[in-house]
C-alpha cells in the first residue's frame, strides 16, 4: 500500500544527523558519473527493478537519488521521482549498516529534497514497513491503494531480498 507524508511540516533532524556522522556516512545527492556503480551494488541486493528506477532518479536534473557513503562505498540509496512524480523511492541500506539511523537519515533528506523542489506531499509508493514510515516522518496509509501504482508490473521487476519484518 502507498503513504502520504506531509513534506511541508517535515524539519531537519540535527540528533540524526549526528548519530549518521558518527557512523563516518555522509548523504548527498549522487553524481552521474557514479551510476554504474550504484546500479552495480543495488542489482544483487534489491534487483533489476530499483537498478531501473534509480537510473530514472539519475537522470533528473536536478538529481533524484541520495547516496549514503562511508570510506568512499556506497552503503544505501534513496530515490524519488523514479517511478511517479511525487514519489518517494525506492531506497535501500546494506544489511550490515541498518540499525544505525542511515535509512531513516536517508528517508528524511530525500523528503526535505522533494520539499525543495516544490512538493508539499510525498508519496511512498508500495511501503514495506508502514510502522517505520509512520514514526519516523509522520506518514499515513492511503486509503484503497493496496495494489497503487505497481498494480500489473512484471513479476521480475519486483525487489529481492527485502525482509520487512
């Protein structure tokens, strides 16, 4: 099902931001140079479907996808724009990063980056983790979107790997 997070209320949240830079991760926007490699690391985690709309976000001007980088390595990814405008997604953390704030770090900047582009809400289209979305930014559950806007997508393009209990 798909969530509405309204981005107008969305604020910078500095105690997160420092517990991702004691991680060593900073989040920026990704730089068109570096797509190969980006979609390399999201294929064998997530699959072929992410690798796709992420090179969507890529070629956005500006940029639609933040990367989180740790010692030069890419350890997690958020989009928006990639499948729908308004959307938020898809995103993704290395399995032995999460825990340590740098998906939500990467939800919220993505959010406040839509915000800046001139969306007072966001879409999370598909969300895995309602309770997650819901505590972190506010999101709330939209009404009759169960199969939204992935409804008859080819079965290949779905993520892998993703354990969202």
């Amino acid at each position: 099902m798909d969530m509405l997070v309204n981005l107008y209320d969305l604020k910078p949240d500095a105690v997160l931001d420092e517990k991702v830079a004691r991680e060593g991760v900073v989040i920026r926007r990704a730089l068109p140079p570096e797509l190969h490699t980006i979609a390399a690391w999201i294929g064998p985690r997530f699959g072929q479907g992410w690798v796709s709309e992420a090179t969507v976000a890529m070629m956005r001007q500006p940029v639609s996808l933040l990367v989180a980088v740790k010692d030069g390595e890419l350890v997690g990814f958020a989009c928006y724009d990639a499948t729908a405008r308004g959307f938020f997604g898809p995103t993704g953390v290395d399995e032995a990063m999460r825990g340590k704030g740098i998906g939500h770090a990467l939800l919220l900047k993505t959010l406040l980056a839509m915000y800046d582009q001139g969306y007072g809400y966001g879409v999370i289209g598909g969300a895995g983790p309602t309770g997650f979305y819901k505590r972190a930014v506010g999101a709330v559950v939209i009404a009759g979107s169960e199969e939204g806007i992935y409804k008859g997508m080819l079965a290949a393009a779905h993520a892998t790997g993703i354990d969202y209990s």
